[in-house]
C-alpha cells in the first residue's frame, strides 16, 4: 500500500490526475477458528482441512496434552501395579478407570483449566501435572465416590514422580508420530500405492513411445512405467513400515539419578524398559536429558523421499497428459476446467500434489537436520521444531490425496499412443543394430571356433546413423535397411515383422512383478 502511495504522489507532482481505490474495511479477527476456516492461517486448517483433519488427533496441541495427560496416569497406574513406593497402597480398578477417563474424555472445561493452569506456570507439562493431581484430589474428596476405598488421594504427591518434562514428552510425541504415521499417513501411501499398481497392471500391455533425453526411444508400455514408480514407491514404504518409534524415562540429564536416591531399592533400568515398552514404544537406554530424536531423522527422511518419487510421478503424469497421453475425465478427479478457455482441462491436481510435495519436503527436511542435534545435555531447539511435524505430514497427505484422485480420472488415450508410435520409426533402428553386430559375431567365428581377422568398412552402429539420424523414417526405409543386410533368414524375419508398437520387449511381463 505504502508503494502505491508513493506512485499517486509522483504523479500528482506531474500535475497527473490520479484516481484511488478506498482501501478496503477488513472486519476483525474475532471468528472462531473453529467454526470458521476461511480464517486459517495455514491451508491445513481451512482449505485442506478435510484431507488432514485426522493427524489432529495425533500431533495436535489438544493431542499431545492428551498424551502427556495419558502418560502421567499410565506411570500412575504403572507404579501401583509394581509396588515401586513401599506403603502406597494399590490402585483399585475403579480408581485405574477413573484415572484412564481423564485422557480419554478430555472436555472442553479440562482443555479450558489445562489452558488457565499454563497461563499461571509458563509451563505446558506443569499445567498438565497440577491438572491430573487436580482430579485426582478432587474425585477422592468426592462424597458420592463410596463404591469401594479408593487410595487415590495418596496418588496425588506421585503425580510426575521423578519424571522430567521430557520424560513426558518424548514418550507423548513418539505415541503422536506413531499414530499420525500408521493410522492415517500410512493407510493413504498404501492405498496410492494399490491404486497406482492396479492401473499398471490394466494398462500393461498398451505400447507407448518412451522418451529419454526428451527425444524419441526405445518403446515400453504405458504399464511398465507406471509399475516402476509402483516399485520405488513399494520399497520406500517398507522403510517407513519398519519405522521404529523410540522412547526414554530416566531423568534430567538421562542418569536415573534422582531415581536411585528417592528410591535405591528399584531396578531402574529394568523398569524404565518395561514401562517405555509397555506404551508400545522401543526403549533407548542411552540419552541426555532427551531422547536424540535420530528415528524421527530417520522416519522424517524416509517420508521425504517417499515424496520425492511421488513427486517425480506427478511431474510425469503432468507430462504425460500434455503429450496427449491420457485424457482426464473431470467428474471422477473432482476438479474443473479452465475458467476462460473452455476447451482446457488442467492437470490441476498433478500441479496441487507437486507443490504440496515441495511444502511438505521443506518442512521434514528441516526436522531431519534441526532434531539430530542438541547442545550438550539439551537445548530447547527441538521442542519448537517438533511442533511442526503435523505441519510436514499434512502436506504430504494433500498431495498424495490429489494424486489419487488425478489418477482417478486418467483414460490411456491407446489410439493417439498407437499413431505417435507409427510416426517414429527410427526407434527400430537399435533392434536392427543390435541384431546386426550378433550376426556378425555369429558370422566371424569359423567352423573351428578360432575367430577370423574381419572387420567390416561401416560398423552396424555407423550404418543405422547414416540411415535415420537427423532424418524423418519411415517402415520402407527400415526395410530397405534389413533388406540390405546379409543377415540369417530367421533374425531378417523377425526384424521383417517388428514395428514400434511391438518393439517393447518384457515391458507386459515386467508388471507381473508388482
């Protein structure tokens, strides 16, 4: 605006008649982000809410509360069922259901106190901490709560008991990762996957010009290229897959050294394994004050190179449908035309998956380098970083949603496919080379097997240049070339009888390896 500004005064001082805009009245800020979307600041939240709605309930702020909340009872429950402190009395099952109810049914006034309790501590696992002692003290002095003794009001001082905050956190985040990952991420990739394989298989057989270097080559067919982006896309997956999600519980600076003075009698190293392995997490008996954070640099890059192939496929697709390859069929991507041109049907969604891609890719890429570090026994570098790994998901899940559904509305246009075929010739030109030079070989050894001094004056390579580079080449001159050749009748038949849709060697088969 400033700019603009300064251009009216310019040409005022010119005696120029200049006409504005009034600048518009925007209204407050004050909509719920909730309940309106239009007011997202990230796309995530608003245009794209509807593909990435589900990692919230794994990466989230309320998500991760939920978790530290679930985390601190869990310990809670873990220390009564394994006697750690000699006099606390056990829990009671209805004790343990009351405790399991507070993350399970975390309602809007939990969510408002956990908010409120933060504000006072400046601190996100404190406030967590006083919330669960909270309840805890507040369900024991509970009159109507008789159904049996309960011992929980001598829980409330065990509440974070030599836990640290990343303690908590670790174990919170690696249960948000792993969730994001294997029950929504995953399911999506896999299911790109299937589809993407399925349509390899259907379209196999279909013979396609192949380019390399942008010039016309050896045919493949239009399966077999599809099935390639199968198989890279597969064996990044098991990667993925295989992904381990690490957790560790042992203290400030990762000694159990509080723990072996509070309470010297415990196996602490037996018992932090079996308290980290009981959340279903692999335990890592060797950190600092946090865990190194190296599997998710290691899951994170496994992600962004899963994203680099899908990105490749969508460059391709994108490619592929600007040659007249496929026809797009609207109504099945979901999507629309041109608003001005009629006759346009824009690669939109390969266009959508592309630079969702790239999001995404940036912002995992800085996860993998930011989280392999922190200095000496912690720094807090990877809290704020770790915010954003929902961020760098979400992306991913965009992208690999519009490239289902551009899929989705692909038809193999066979007949454009055939005529591009029959119009390049030239790409037989490496079968007749090729079987030229095995002729001659064949040719040059004598009946004793010793090899005979010959040396042809224009090599079969030589001679196929001469014949079609630079050059429009037709069948006739591919035959003239075979027809030339001193070749035995059977190698002469079948170069006789191959044509450019043909030439595509093992492509058909190579899908049945999917």
């Amino acid at each position: 605006m400033s700019i603009l500004r300064e251009d009216v005064r310019a040409a005022q001082a010119f005696g120029d008649t200049v006409t504005t805009m009034p600048t518009p009245e925007l209204p407050p800020t004050n909509a719920h982000p909730e309940k309106d979307r239009g007011w997202a600041l990230s796309p995530l939240d608003g245009r794209y809410r509807a593909q990435t709605y589900r990692l919230a309930n794994y990466l989230s702020e309320d998500a991760i509360n939920r978790l530290r909340i679930y985390i601190e009872v869990e310990w809670l429950v873990f220390i009564s069922a394994n006697d750690l402190v000699d006099g606390l009395p056990p829990l009671s099952a209805e004790d343990i259901a009351y405790l399991r109810s507070l993350p399970a049914d975390f309602t809007d006034d939990r969510r408002a106190r956990l908010a409120a309790l933060e504000s006072q501590t400046r601190h996100d696992v404190k406030a967590v901490e006083y919330l669960v002692r909270e309840h805890i003290l507040a369900h024991s002095s509970d009159e109507v709560h008789t159904a049996t003794p309960s011992a929980l009001d001598r829980y409330a001082e065990a509440v974070h008991l030599l836990c640290t905050s990343e303690d908590i956190n670790n174990l919170s985040v690696a249960l948000g990762v792993r969730g994001a990952v294997e029950d929504v991420w995953l399911p999506a990739a896999q299911g790109l996957v299937r589809g993407l394989s399925e349509m390899a298989q259907q379209l196999g057989d279909v013979p396609m010009l192949a380019r390399t270097h942008g010039q016309s080559a050896t045919p493949t067919t239009v399966g077999k290229e599809l099935g390639v982006f199968v198989w890279r896309l597969q064996r990044a997956l098991k990667r993925i897959e295989k992904a381990e999600y690490l957790g560790k519980f042992n203290g400030a600076t990762g000694t159990y050294s509080a723990h072996v003075v509070a309470l010297p009698n415990v196996d602490w190293l037996t018992t932090s394994r079996s308290f980290v392995q009981g959340l279903g997490l692999t335990w890592n008996p060797l950190t600092t004050q946090i865990e190194s954070h190296d599997w998710q640099s290691e899951l994170y890059s496994d992600i962004t190179r899963f994203n680099r192939i899908a990105h490749n496929l969508a460059t391709d697709m994108w490619t592929y449908i600007s040659l007249g390859y496929f026809k797009q069929e609207l109504a099945a991507q979901g999507s629309t035309g041109s608003s001005t041109m009629p006759h346009k049907v824009n690669p939109i969604r390969f266009e959508n998956a592309e630079s969702n891609l790239e999001l995404s890719n940036g912002v995992l890429d800085v996860l993998v380098q930011a989280l392999s570090t922190s200095r000496m026994q912690r720094d807090l570098s990877d809290s704020s970083t770790q915010r954003n790994i929902g961020v760098g998901l979400g992306y991913s899940l965009v992208a690999i949603d519009n490239l289902v559904r551009g899929l989705a509305g692909l038809t193999a246009n066979v007949s454009l496919l055939a005529e591009e075929l029959d119009a390049h010739w030239e790409v037989v030109s490496e079968a007749i080379q090729q079987g030229l030079r095995v002729a001659e070989l064949q040719d040059a050894q004598s009946s004793s097997g010793v090899a005979q001094d010959r040396k042809p004056t224009l090599g079969p390579y030589e001679l196929l240049k001469a014949a079609t580079r630079g050059r429009t080449v037709s069948q006739d001159d591919m035959l003239e070339v075979i027809n030339h050749a001193d070749l035995p009748d059977d190698l002469a038949e079948r170069l006789r009888n191959l044509t450019p849709a043909t030439y595509t060697g093992l492509a058909a088969s190579l899908v049945d390896l999917l």
